[in-house]
C-alpha cells in the first residue's frame, strides 16, 4: 500500500480514545498493509493507527528484525520494576526523554484471518508495546514524564519547528 505521514503532537486524533476495528474487512487489511510500510521506515519501532490519522486499535511493530501488527490489542502483562528508558515519538519528532516502562510486556490481540496473535517482548520491543498501547488509548509518552522533565519536554516542543506547522 504506502508510507504514510505522521501526525504531529497537537493533532485531536492524538488524544482520542481509539475505537474497536471489528471485523477485519478490505479497508483494515488495507490500513494493516500501510501500517506495516509506514513502520518499516528506517529509525521506526511502532506505529499506531492514530498516528496515521485513523482512530482505530491497531498498530504494527519493528524491533530488532520482528515484524508485526496487532488489531485489539490489549496490553495484558508486564513484569519487573519500571525503567528509564530514552524514549521518543514519531508524532513528537527529535525530542527524547527518559520515561519509566515495564521491561517486560505481552500484548494479546487479532490478526486480520481472526485468530489471536500474542507478541511478547523485553526491552525496546516491551517499550514499544507499552507505547503503542498508549496511543491507542488517546495518550502521548509525554504525560508519563516525571514533572520536572515534563516541564523541560514541553518548553522544546514549544520550540520545535515542526510544533503548530
């Protein structure tokens, strides 16, 4: 299908609370097809639908050579104690900033024949599985930051070219 454009932080479809996909049909298998390109740009661990400008649950994933998707995701299991880790956003370009996630995360959810897919992960893919989960609920990585990194966070998105563009 094809790459598409990222939303930006300040896009409302950011912040919605995404709806079920249902049964998968031409029209998700096609956002699962762009999903799928659009994550496989160089420097991209995950993508949610949101930030393609669809407020549906699904998001697709690339992590160290795992390529995938998920439709319904739930974020199911997490385990160890919670970790900085330097994490950015595609919808929140250049900017990085120490957040706590789980190490370990298992995400349970639908591929688009119906049947259940279960990605487990540690480190980055548990990271990008917590933080895709996230956007699918309507939030941004920028309001788990501590209050002081918060603060210094959105002092550079202000900054940044891209914001209001």
């Amino acid at each position: 299908m094809s790459v598409r454009d990222i939303r930006l932080f300040g896009d409302p479809v950011l912040r919605t609370v995404c709806e079920p996909v249902g049964e998968p049909g031409a029209t998700v298998a096609a956002l699962v097809a762009d999903l799928l390109d659009t994550v496989q740009v160089p420097g991209r661990a995950g993508v949610a639908a949101n930030q393609i400008g669809v407020a549906l649950r699904a998001f697709a994933y690339n992590v160290e050579g795992r390529i995938g998707y998920l439709l319904d995701p739930e974020l199911v299991e997490v385990r160890g104690e919670p970790v900085d880790f330097d994490e950015g956003c595609l919808s929140v370009p250049d900017l990085v900033f120490p957040t706590k996630r789980y190490p370990w995360a298992r995400s349970v959810g639908r591929l688009l024949d119906g049947s259940t897919a279960e990605v487990i992960g540690e480190g980055v893919l548990a990271e990008a599985l917590q933080h895709e989960q996230d956007h699918l609920d309507g939030r941004l990585y920028l309001t788990r930051l501590e209050p002081a990194v918060r603060r210094e966070a959105m002092a550079e998105v202000r900054k940044a070219p891209w914001f209001l563009s």
